[in-house]
C-alpha cells in the first residue's frame, strides 16, 4: 500500500474532567482515574517511531473518541498496519457489543461521550496487521461457537484487522506494561514474528515480576 501509515498511536487520554449528564445516574459512568503510564507507553512508541501529534500519534487531550471516529471517517485507519490504542476499558459481560475502549470526551462532551462500544467498532474499516488494545480486559468476553470472544476481539476483526494483542484481566498502569507494549511493537518492527516477540518479552519479564503483571497480554489472530 503506496501510502500506508506503519504505525499509529492513541492514548494517554485526560479522565480527571468528569461531567454525568443531568438525567443519568452517576453510577452508569464510573469515574476513570488518570493513566500516567499510558502516557508513556505512547510517549516511548511516538519517540521510537517518530510518530507526529495530530496526524500518527494522539495523546492527552487529543485522546477522544470522537478523533477515533473521525479517523475512521476519514479512512485514515483503513491505511494504519499497526495501531495502539492505549485507554482504560470497560467490560460488558452481559452485553459485549457495549463492551468498550474508553477515551477522552471532547470540551462540553459527557461521559457517554468516552466510550467507543464494540458495536461501534464493528462498522470501522482498520485492516490492520496488528491492533494493540492496552487496556483492562480487552481480551474478554463470551466465546460464540464460529465467532470466537465476543466483545472487542470480535469487533476488531471484524473491522478487519489481522491480529490483535488484548489483556485477559486488570492491566497494571505501572512502567512494565509501559516497556512491555512499547517493546512488543519495536520488536516487531525489527523484523521478529508477533508471537515470538511477545514470548521472548514474557519470558524475560517472568525472571523479575509476578505473572499478574505481564500474563494478561495474548496475541489473537484469524
């Protein structure tokens, strides 16, 4: 693809401003604390692949679902072969199409306006090589027989991505989820085949640190 985009980068979104619609019940939007190393998780992948703010990285206030969106309307990420997505996430076991990656929301925005639903995903046109979901649970949902996890797995392949790393559980926000994402895709970008880079990561990481901090991270592919 003459003019493909190798790598793009989204996260490290701004949670602290938090506005319930009047008519909603607070409880239905949690509060999502700040991710301060999800910010240098995209920091560390924007630095090595010298990404460019507003055009392959997005970061901070430029974190929001509404730039995924237009993104997508755009068809820009219908050019991305590797795309990070680096947020808090939500998990809908009863329901997994409202199973969602949560973002920022625009000035003025709720926060409805955060949560970008595995439903939504669904439609996009991301026929990436690789998606990287670097957020809590984004490898869980029910199993379809044929389908596969239902939720965001599902969403992203059926937008077309080609493999996807998810986590299984609680993402820890702390510097080893940061070098482990951030080295997974440098690796990749040497040259290594996804799976071997991620085993060769896990396997060095399980010298120094329980397996809850580097386990959940699984590579899906169809």
């Amino acid at each position: 693809m003459a003019d493909a985009i190798p790598v793009m980068a989204i996260g490290g979104a701004s949670y602290c401003d938090y506005r319930v619609p009047s008519d909603t019940p607070a409880a239905q939007y949690p509060p999502w604390p700040d991710l301060a190393f999800s910010t240098s998780e995209v920091n560390l992948v924007a630095q090595h692949f010298v990404l460019k703010d507003g055009v392959t990285v997005f970061r901070g206030k430029a974190a929001l679902r509404s730039t995924l969106l237009a993104l997508n309307k755009s068809k820009s990420l219908s050019r991305v072969r590797t795309l990070l997505l680096s947020a808090h996430g939500f998990l809908n076991a009863d329901n997994p199409s409202l199973s969602s990656l949560v973002l920022g929301r625009p000035a003025g925005g709720y926060e409805r306006d955060r949560y970008v639903t595995a439903r939504e995903l669904t439609s996009f046109d991301m026929p990436a090589d690789m998606v990287v979901v670097s957020s809590c649970s984004s490898g869980n949902g029910r199993v379809a027989a044929g389908e596969g996890i239902l939720g965001l797995p599902y969403a992203l392949f059926a937008a077309g991505a080609t493999t996807a790393v998810v986590s299984r559980w609680r993402v820890f926000d702390n510097v080893t989820t940061a070098r482990l994402v951030s080295d997974l895709l440098i690796g990749i970008d040497s040259g290594k085949a996804p799976d071997d880079a991620l085993t060769e990561i896990k396997r060095e990481l399980r010298r120094t640190m329980p397996e809850a901090y580097w386990a959940t991270f699984v590579l899906l592919g169809h």
